[in-house]
C-alpha cells in the first residue's frame, strides 16, 4: 500500500512568508508571519511540494487575506495567476494540484523581487537610456538599487524622481513602476521628449531587506519605512534619500511620486487612488495631474480624480503621521518642487478590472506617458 502524500510547505526562498499551525489529511491550517508588524497586516508567500494530483484545502486563521480574487498561484514564482475563488470571505481556499505538478507558489498577490528586476534590466541592459547604480547598502547588507533614466548624457531641463515599496508587501506598485521604466524607453514620440529633456531616478525597494525577506513592512517596529522622513532616519535607504535628493535635484526636481498599494480588499481599497497632500498648493498639481492621469489611463486599469482622498478626509489626516513625517509630505517641501504625491493601487481590483502583472506594468505605461503630458503643460 502507497504511503499517504504528506504536503511540504516551505518560507525558505525571496518573498517566503508563511506559518503553518497543522496538517490534517487534506486541509491546512495556517497564517501569515506578521514578524515586527505592530498589530495586523495579510501579506504572505509559500510554496508547496508533494502535492502533484491531490485536492488541498487551505484555512489561514488570522483574519481575511486573501483579495476578492483569492489568493495568486504559479508554478514557476514569475508568471503568475489569480486562482478567482473567494472562499470564505478571504479566509479559505482549495486547489487541485496537476498530476505534474512538482512545486507551486501562492501569495496574497503577485510578488516583485530583485529578479523581477534583474529580468528587466537584463532585457535593457544596452540601452544608453538607463543606468543602474547603487543608492546605499541596506541595513543586512544589500544593494538598494537606484536606476537614472532619460536625459543622461547632458544636463537635463527637469528631475523626477519614483519611489516604491517603503512598505514590502505592496508589490503591485512594482509592476507599474517597471511600466513607467518601458515607457520611457518606447518609440513614443512623447517619451522621446522625456528622453531629450528629463532625467529620471528611480528607487524599487525602499525596502529592500523587508522585500526580499518576505515581511509585510507596513507599520513595522519600531518605525515604518515611510514615517522615517523626520528627526533622525534609522533606515539607511531613507537616511540615503533625504541626503542624496535635494542635492541631485538642483532645483530640477519637479515630480515627485510614491507608489503603494492601499488594503487588501472592500469598496474603498480596491480603486487607484491618489493620496491628496497636505500642503494646496501640491493638491492642487495633484488634481491637475489627475485630470491628465485619467484620459491617460484609458483602456487599462480605470483611474478617477473621484477616486482621490483629499488631506482631512478619511484616515489621510493628521492623526496617521503621528509616527513620523511621510515621503510625500518630505518631497512637497524640496525647492522648485511642483508635484509631490502618493499613488495608490489595488492588489486584485480596480473598480472591476483586473489588476495582475499584464494591466498593473500596462497602467504604468499610461502613467508615463501621463507625467510627460504633465511636465509638458506645466514648464
């Protein structure tokens, strides 16, 4: 008699997040490693061996994590799909496992790791438009990486500059950045004028050991990446930004942009949204550059000046930066600044579309092009 397929769940690989409670016949308990989270997030990522033709039942037992698609599946950890299940109001889901199957990933989304990265540069390695360096090394030893792209053989008449993932989990966010990155190297004749005009910098992982090391990163003790912009930084990447950007901007620096991505699910979260600033005159380039964004958007994932928080509205308010000051309310402050804000984009929805690798890198694109409509109405 064939002994019984016991499944091997494993952490142990870029991204990993997970914890299992137990293993009963086919139904698996477990939760996400909230690790130095102070309270409740959802983010985690396993993979699981030794369950080729078996029917799994998978129960997470701290709260709804998974999106209003279920959880993302692959087979390989690069191209990834959502299963479309929601069990359980977030908190189940079952799969059946193909008789050839010898490892598959799951996750709360679909992840972008440094060789999500690595895979784009490689593919645009001779390209006189795009340089990698090195903005600083990490807190356990890492490369930040920083790319430049655009306007790089001279000066360049403005600066912009993106950043992405100050907290970990928000991998999304990632796929629209690399769409900015393709658009800038497009046969766009708008692109063409960023490159003769604009130099861009872009920074992929603010959070590079959380990135790699599967944490959610969002309200991480004792700080959070992105309440590290006041007193004294204790982030190197952070510490790195405040010293390094006023200095490359020379008053260039002109766009400013955060990407995140907001909640896992509900009517709220599940839009693009920009974060409203602070300081009016910055709202008021920000619903300028909604208006662009929208007709920009067209045919990806759907985008509405609507679908904005104003400052004062809702949790964007005083009362969430008590833990320190934010990128954007750091960036608004940079001379010659104009545009300083926070992107926000859903994991799975986007009042009804799809979000996945195709249409977040797709939306990303249009938001290229969007910044250099704005750019060109605003100098």
């Amino acid at each position: 008699m064939a002994a019984k397929k016991v499944p091997v769940i494993e952490a142990n690989f870029p991204g990993g997040n997970i914890l299992v409670e137990d293993i009963r016949g086919n139904t698996i308990r477990l939760r996400q490693d909230t690790r130095d989270t102070e309270g409740w997030w959802f983010y985690w990522c396993f993979r699981i061996r030794n369950a080729a033709g078996t029917t799994v039942h998978f129960k997470f037992t701290n709260g709804a994590v998974l999106s209003s698609r279920g959880p993302a599946f692959s087979y390989d950890g690069l191209a990834w799909s959502w299963l479309n299940r929601d069990e359980a109001r977030g908190t189940a889901f079952t799969f059946s496992f193909p008789a050839t199957a010898g490892e598959v990933y799951f996750s709360m989304g679909m992840p972008y790791l440094e060789r999500n990265l690595k895979f784009f540069l490689d593919k645009n390695r001779k390209s006189p438009f795009l340089r990698l360096e090195t903005l600083c090394l990490s807190r356990h030893g890492r490369k930040v990486e920083c790319l430049y792209a655009g306007c790089l053989d001279r000066q360049p008449q403005v600066r912009v500059l993106l950043v992405a993932r100050h907290h970990a989990c928000e991998m999304m966010a990632s796929y629209v950045m690399e769409g900015v990155m393709r658009y800038l190297l497009s046969r766009s004749e708008l692109a063409g004028w960023l490159r003769e005009n604009v130099e861009f910098m872009f920074i992929p992982f603010v959070d590079k050991d959380g990135v790699e090391e599967g944490d959610s990163g969002k309200n991480r003790r004792p700080r959070d990446h992105n309440r590290d912009y006041s007193g004294q930084s204790i982030y190197p990447e952070v510490k790195t930004i405040r010293e390094f950007v006023p200095e490359w901007s020379g008053e260039k620096l002109k766009f400013a942009l955060d990407l995140h991505c907001p909640m896992l699910r509900g009517p709220r979260d599940e839009k693009v949204f920009q974060v409203g600033s602070r300081y009016p005159r910055v709202w008021q380039e920000q619903r300028k550059f909604g208006l662009i964004l929208k007709k920009c958007s067209a045919g990806s994932l759907p985008y509405s000046p609507a679908f904005d928080i104003p400052f004062w509205v809702g949790w964007n308010s005083p009362q969430n930066y008590r833990g320190g000051e934010s990128f954007c309310a750091w960036a608004g402050r940079i001379p010659g600044i104009l545009y300083a804000g926070s992107l926000e984009v859903a994991y799975a929805t986007a009042d009804g579309a799809e979000v996945n690798q195709k249409t977040a890198t797709l939306f990303g694109q249009r938001l290229g092009r969007a910044i250099a409509e704005y750019l060109k109405n605003s100098l």
